[in-house]
C-alpha cells in the first residue's frame, strides 16, 4: 500500500468539492428557508438572491426556489442575518428555532 | 430566459447585481475557512471578476488553508504557493515566464494577507511596483496574522489586543497600506470590503483591464480574530464603511474617487462615531477612552483628506 | 566587443564570471533574475548587457534581492521558463529559505554561486563556506576548477536538472577564477544546441487544467478525489532524495555526452591526477585542486607518491566512487575551504563517512585554508602533507579535530 502510483514528483493538486470533508458537520445550526417569503419563490422570477451572493461558501443557489447544499452549509448564519424579508431563520441542529437578529 | 434577468457582458453601463453577476463559481464548497469567513467571500467575487483566467500565487496565510492540503484544491484555478515573503517576487516571477513564452491573455493574480503584505511581504512588493510589474496585488486585510492564531501585524489597530499585544492591547495604529501603495505611482489602486462584494467585484474588473501594477486592499472581518460572532460578519464590514474606518474608493491614474457606501455616506455626510464599530468586538475590550480619541481624530483626518480628494477630482 | 574579450578562433579569454554569462547565454535562458553582490555582480551586468543588446531572447529582472531573485526565478521555472540566477555568500545565505524551496517543488533552476566568506566581519574574499553551508537544501552541487569548467558545468547542469527536476549550483572561487582571465573554448550557439533540449516542465499552470502548487502537505499520505493514495510530506522527501541519489548516473552520462560533442569530458563525479601508485592523496574543492596538483609535482620530485582527488560533485557526495578511489592510499590529507564549526571541514566528514565501512584504511589529516581570501600555496599545502606523513609515521593516527593553517 505505498504511494508509488501517484505520479507526482511535487505536490500537484486538483479541484474537488469538499476537500475539507462534509464542512456541513461543523454546524451548531443550520439555515431554514420560508419560500413563503422568500422574494424570487414568491414573484417567481429571479431577483433579490441577496444570500446566494453573501454566502461566503458558496452553498446557496441561485434557483427559483433557492436551495443551500446542507453537506457543506458551514451554518454561519450570514444568509439569515443579510436577507432582507427575514426568510431565512437559523435552527440549531437539535431542532429549536434560535431567536433571529437583525 | 424570464423577464428582467440579463446576463452580465461586461457592459459597465448595465449596474451589477445579484441577479445578473456572473454565476460561475471558482472556489468550490467544502473548504477550510472557518464559518463565516470574509475572505472566503471576498475571493469569491475576485475569481469570479477574474472569470478564471488566472494564474494566482499565494503565500502562507488563511488563503493557503482555503486552497486545501494536497492532493486536492478548493480552487479551480492555477495556483502556486510561495514563501511568505516572496508573493510579489513570484507574481514576477509568473508574469516573466508568460512573457518569455510568448503566453498572453492571463492575468497574474498575487493575493495576500496583510502580515504578507503590510509587513514581511513589502519589500518585494514594493520592488514589484517599481518595476512596473504588471499583475494585480490583492491584499485582504484581517489586521492581524490569523494563520499563526492571531498576532499583530502592521495593520492591527491602535488599543486590539492580539496574541502578542495580549493584556493592554496594540499601543501603535495601522499603516496605511494604499496610499503606500499609491507612493508608487501605480496605474490603478483601490480599497474595498467583503461586505460590498459587487463593489469589489467591479473594482477587480476595472484592474483586470489595466497594464501595470495594481493593487487592491480588501477589508476582511475575521470573527475568530476580533471576536464577533460569524453570523455578524456582513455587519462588521459594513459598520467599518459607515464609521469610516474603511473609506472605499480607487485611485485611476491619480485621478481619486469615493465608490459604494462611502461615496453616499459623503453625500449624505453621516458618518457614524467610531465607537459604534469598536464596541461590536471583543479585541477593543481594552481599550481605553483615550485611544478611542486617537482613533477617532485618525478616522476624521483621513476622512476629511478623502472627501478632499474626492471634491479636487470632480472641480 | 569588449576589449578584455580577445577572440582567437574559439579561445576566447575570459575571466570566470565572463564565463558564467557566456554559459548561461549559449544555454538560452528565458528568465533570468539576479541581485548585485561583490564578486557576482558583474555576471548580473554581462547578462543585463546580453538582453539589453538583444543578443539573449530574455527576461532580465532586476530584483531587490536574492531572496526575490530566487523566488522569479522559481516561480517562471513553475510556468515552463529556463531560468538563471547568480549570487554569493550573504546573497546565498538570503536565498536560504527559497534554495529549500525551489528544490522542494523540483524547479530545474541554475545558479552559479561565486564561492566567498561570509560576515562578520565583512569580507568580499574566496572561499567555500556559503555553498558548503547549503549542501542539505537538496540543490546539486557542482564546483569548478578553472573557467572553461565554469561555461561547461553551466550547460551540463540544465541537462542534468531539467532530465531529473533538480536544481544545480554551479560554484566557482570568487576572484581566483571569477576575476581571472584564462583561454576559453566557447562553443557554437548550434552545437549547445543540439546538446541542450527544450526544457519541459513538469508542472501545468493552464485555467483549462488548473492544478495547485506547493499547498500544505500532511505528513501522511492522502487520497485524491480519483482515489489514488497520493503522497505525504515525507514521500515528497524520500523522493528528492532518490532523485539525487540516481542523480550520479545522469551527471555521468551528460558529462560523457558533452566530451562527445565539445571534447572535454565530464564522465566522473571527481578528477583524479596520478592516483594509480599514489599512496597519498591530496583532496581539495575547486580552484584549489588546481593549486593542490602543484604541490604534488613538489612532492613527487621529494620522492613521495602523492596523487590529487578533485571534487567536482560535492552534492550527491559520490561515497562509493571515493571510497574505491581512496583504497589503496595510506594517508589522505584533505584542505577544506569551509568550515562546520565545532567538527572539522566538511569535505573532510564527508570523506570521512564515506570511507566507513569500506575496505580503506587510510589515515585522514584535514586542513583548513584560505578562509577569507587568505592565499593557499602551494608550497604550505606540499609542507602540510610533509608534516602529516611524518606524525603519521611517529604513529600518530587519529586527530579529533582539523589543523588550521594561519598565524594563531
Ligand atoms: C518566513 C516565515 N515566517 C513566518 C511564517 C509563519 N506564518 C505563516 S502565515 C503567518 C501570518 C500570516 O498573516 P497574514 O499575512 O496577515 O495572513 P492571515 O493568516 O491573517 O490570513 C505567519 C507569521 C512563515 N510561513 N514564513
Ligand atoms: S435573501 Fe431572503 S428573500 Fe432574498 S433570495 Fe435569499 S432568502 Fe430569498
Ligand atoms: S449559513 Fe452560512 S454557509 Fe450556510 S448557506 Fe447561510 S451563508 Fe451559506
Ligand atoms: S481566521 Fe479569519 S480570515 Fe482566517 S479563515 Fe478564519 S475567519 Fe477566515
Ligand atoms: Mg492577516
């Protein structure tokens, strides 16, 4: 089992999503989308997407309904701090809805 | 396509959005940085005005973690690492051998922190500049060495307390990075912040279109460093701007202007109190009323310089 | 031309930095980045004259420093450029931390090192201890004796770097060659061609392909996102080392090839002179084997068998080469231009471990000289084997530590 078949004299790397694992296990809470309120669901054409263009892991789509890739949301709560109709809430991974700030 | 979504072409006339910037992404999920990290947002959108078509040199910082550990990247562009020191010897270095091979149409991008550029990396950067280099140095500034678990840098401020300012705090404020970098007679320089991520994006447009040396400092919260919570990310960069602790605004050919908030919060003249930003965080815990009076004459002097600047450019 | 340069047929006469620049123009490097420093500077003027004349198809960059210099250079060796730099001394041990580097993401850089002491105090003189200083940074290290030598080992070492991505330093005494004028054979631009490929590198900087360099390395090996184990930091390691133990071949066999095409053959890791009867043995680095061949003619005529070891690849150290070479002398007297505080030379140790466990029994005596420019005679080195075979006669075999040769 040694490392003979990699062919790289230098330590070459490539692209791959989650080089760092499931960066979605390192959340304490995780992000909860009301398409209730959610602008671009609710007019159903493509505008605000303000969450997908903060989001500093780039897990948020920018889709009508948007959609966050939970196998890698970090939980940080950006979205929900940024959106301006307070359709995100942060959920702590236990279940509980945490109080939203503003 | 639905009604009102317009794809971005590179038409400065059209104002950027969220809706119509680019939606390619080169920096893929699953990295390294902590929640809420600002530099993993602001590199977001300089890859992304980049379109690419990069070759990126970096030195050791929290960027060498968000490009990943070998055998895999984060990043799907070219990348070589470099000794913390060297980053703009490398961008030369880059930029050399494009040329020697007759290789065109790449924009050689340096990116690092403000202890790789502000101090152990100015000499080389300096030099770079001088030699009329032509390359884009992108600075993120978390005033402080985070890599390293956050100690001073010539960019922490007066009264923080870092690792190695850990009981009184940092008796001596930042430099001045820009207008360093502005000494150098450069093409193009301009500041920006994570915070207003389409302002950046625009800015690094703007750069990518320019021969020479241009630099861009870019204003990164760092939650774990300053102590906030990572939720509060956005807000802390935005609270910088509207105190003035950060002033957005390029310099194009000498030619100074204001951009995004700072040019309305000129209009407007509201600038907040300095306090207002400081209090947000845990590392001005310390911090006594004195200094905040340092800081804030600091924050006036260069304000009133700026908006000085901005009224001689547009008479 | 240059009026220093007199040319006669293809003898030209040059003085050891002249040849260096001539070297690395013939080898048509692409990027050449290079910082001032007595007695390398005017390399970085000939090479600047080179370009700016348009003779070299080159990237001059004048850098603020070598720790810069070496870092474009590696960095356009990384994107496929041939590149050059040159230095000495405090300009080397500035390099230090890219010297590792560059050999740790295996860039065929060239460097020419022209040898000088290092502060404090302040001394612009020859000798050895900066390149000795940097054997272990994994860089080949190739010393020349005379300035044909310096032009020679400059094209051979991109043949030999860019075959196995392994930088190489190219050392010669400061002033005793690079300040010297001596006949050169140039050879044709058509000729070093045709005996120095296109270098191709093995590293992609493409957006179509976007491949990253040199990131954080884990000590143990990890899988890639196809699945194959790739290595850790210590493979990356064991694999530098196999590349400078295999290097030996390479050296070889580009050493034979030029003596082939330009007639001056380099197919050894070292230059003997009479070792065949000798039953002492000279050893000595560079310029001073020169000296050191003098001082066995002196011997010789004394009716002592004396036979001269030149080193000329002191990294790979060829252990196995020396230790048959040395087999049947009695004594080997060893003059060291360096010194490891606190031990003795280093070429002395590396003699030293190489003859361990080997059927040589020779007795080692080490002299230290011409530390700072200090002059080497050849007379004080005859008179210093004189004295080593006398001691050794009286019975005394071992000595824990080097003699100096100065006043004190
Ligand atoms: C020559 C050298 N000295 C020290 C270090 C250790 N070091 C690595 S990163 C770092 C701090 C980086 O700070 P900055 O440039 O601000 O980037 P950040 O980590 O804050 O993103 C230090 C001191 C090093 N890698 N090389
Ligand atoms: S920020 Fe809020 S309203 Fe806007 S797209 Fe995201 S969730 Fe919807
Ligand atoms: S919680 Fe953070 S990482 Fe997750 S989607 Fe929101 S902004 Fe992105
Ligand atoms: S320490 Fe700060 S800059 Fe570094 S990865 Fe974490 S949040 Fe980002
Ligand atoms: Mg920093």
């Amino acid at each position: 089992m040694g490392t003979r078949d990699c062919q790289h004299i230098c330590d070459e790397s490539s692209p791959a999503v989650g080089e760092a694992g499931k960066t979605g296990e390192w959340r304490d809470s995780f992000p909860v989308i009301d398409q209730e309120k959610c602008l671009p669901a609710r007019q159903n054409k493509p505008s605000c997407f303000l969450c997908w263009l903060y989001c500093p892991d780039a897990v948020v789509s920018r889709t009508i309904p948007i959609r966050i890739d939970m196998e890698y949301c970090k939980g940080c709560g950006i979205c929900a701090q940024i959106c301006p109709v307070h359709a995100i809430s942060m959920a702590n991974e236990a279940g509980f809805c945490r109080d939203k700030t503003d | 396509m639905p009604n009102g979504y317009v794809l971005f072409e590179g038409d400065y006339a059209m104002k950027t959005t969220a809706v119509n910037i680019t939606e390619k992404e080169y920096l893929l999920p699953g990295n390294r940085t902590c929640p809420g990290c600002a530099l993993s947002l602001a590199y977001r959108y300089i890859l992304k005005a980049l379109e690419g078509q990069v070759i990126v040199t970096v030195p050791a910082s929290c960027l060498t973690v968000l490009h990943g550990m070998y055998p895999v990247t984060s990043v799907t562009v070219p990348c070589v690492n470099t000794p913390f020191a060297t980053t703009a010897a490398s961008a030369t270095g880059l930029v050399a051998g494009l040329k020697a091979l007759g290789k065109e149409g790449l924009t050689v991008l340096a990116v690092a922190g403000d202890g790789g550029t502000h101090d152990i990396g100015i000499q080389a950067l300096s030099a770079a500049a001088e030699r009329q280099t032509d390359f884009l140095y992108i600075c993120y500034d978390n005033e402080g060495y985070m890599n390293t678990g956050n100690q001073r840098s010539g960019s922490t401020p007066l009264g923080a307390i870092s690792g190695t300012t850990p009981i009184v705090g940092k008796q001596q404020n930042q430099k001045d990075i820009a207008a360093i970098m502005e000494a150098h007679g450069i093409p193009y320089v301009a500041t920006a912040n994570a915070s207003y991520p389409l302002d950046l994006y625009e800015k690094v447009r703007k750069a990518k279109m320019i021969r020479g040396t241009r630099f861009i400092h870019v204003f990164v919260p760092c939650s774990p460093g300053w102590g906030f919570p990572f939720s509060e990310t956005i807000k802390i960069g935005r609270l910088a701007v509207e105190t003035g602790w950060v002033i957005l605004y390029e310099v194009e050919d000498g030619v100074f202007r204001l951009t995004s908030a700072s040019e309305s919060i000129a209009e407007k003249s509201n600038l907040k109190p300095l306090r207002e930003y400081l209090v947000e965080q845990g590392r001005f815990k310390n911090i006594t009323e004195e200094q905040i009076g340092i800081l804030q004459r600091w924050v006036n002097a260069r304000w009133k310089r700026c908006l000085d600047r901005a009224g001689d450019s547009q008479s | 031309m240059n009026k220093k340069i007199a040319r006669k047929a293809d003898t030209w006469i040059l003085d050891g930095n002249r040849a260096a620049a001539q070297g690395a123009k013939l080898s048509r490097v692409q990027v050449i980045a290079a910082y001032p420093i007595t007695p390398q500077s005017p390399v970085t003027e000939r090479l600047s004259e080179f370009v700016e004349k348009r003779e070299l198809d080159a990237q001059y960059i004048a850098v603020e420093s070598e720790h810069s210099a070496l870092a474009v250079c590696t960095s356009a060796s990384m994107v496929g450029a041939r590149t050059f730099t040159a230095t000495s001394s405090h300009g080397l041990a500035y390099m230090h931390e890219m010297l590792h580097w560059a050999a740790g993401a295996r860039l065929p850089v060239v460097l020419a090192c022209v040898n000088r002491a290092i502060g404090a105090p302040w001394n612009v003189l020859n000798d050895q201890q900066d390149s000795v200083s940097q054997r272990d940074t994994g860089w080949i290290q190739v010393y020349a004796r005379n300035n044909q030598e310096i032009l020679d080992s400059i094209i051979q070492a991109y043949r030999i770097a860019e075959s196995i991505y392994v930088p190489v330093m190219v050392c010669y005494d400061g002033y005793v060659l690079s300040h010297t004028e001596m006949p050169v054979d140039v050879p044709s631009q058509e000729a070093v061609d045709r005996f120095l490929p296109r270098y191709k590198p093995h590293t992609i900087l493409d957006p179509a392909n976007p491949k990253n360099y040199n990131l954080v390395t884990l000590a143990n090996p990890r899988i890639n996102a196809e699945g194959v184990l790739c290595h850790g930091y210590m493979e990356l390691r064991y694999l530098l080392q196999e590349a400078l133990q295999n290097s030996r071949e390479t050296i070889v066999k580009v050493g034979q090839e030029f003596g082939e095409l330009f007639g001056r053959s380099y197919a050894s890791m070292f230059w003997e002179d009479r070792l065949d009867d000798a039953d002492v043995v000279i050893v000595a680095m560079g310029s001073l084997a020169m000296e050191a061949i003098v001082a066995a003619d002196m011997l010789r005529e004394g009716g002592h068998k004396v036979g001269v070891l030149g080193l000329r690849v002191f990294r790979p150290f060829p252990k196995a080469e020396l230790a048959r070479a040395l087999e049947k002398s009695r004594l080997v007297v060893i003059f060291d231009k360096n010194i490891s505080y606190g031990l003795e030379g280093a070429t002395c140790s590396e003699i030293k471990s190489a003859l361990y466990g080997s059927p040589a029994r020779a007795v080692i005596r080490d002299f230290i000289v011409g530390l700072g420019g200090r002059d080497v005679k050849a007379r004080e080195m005859a008179d210093a084997v004189k004295r080593s075979l006398l001691s050794v006669n009286e019975g005394d075999l071992n000595r824990e530590y080097a003699e100096w040769i100065c006043a004190i």
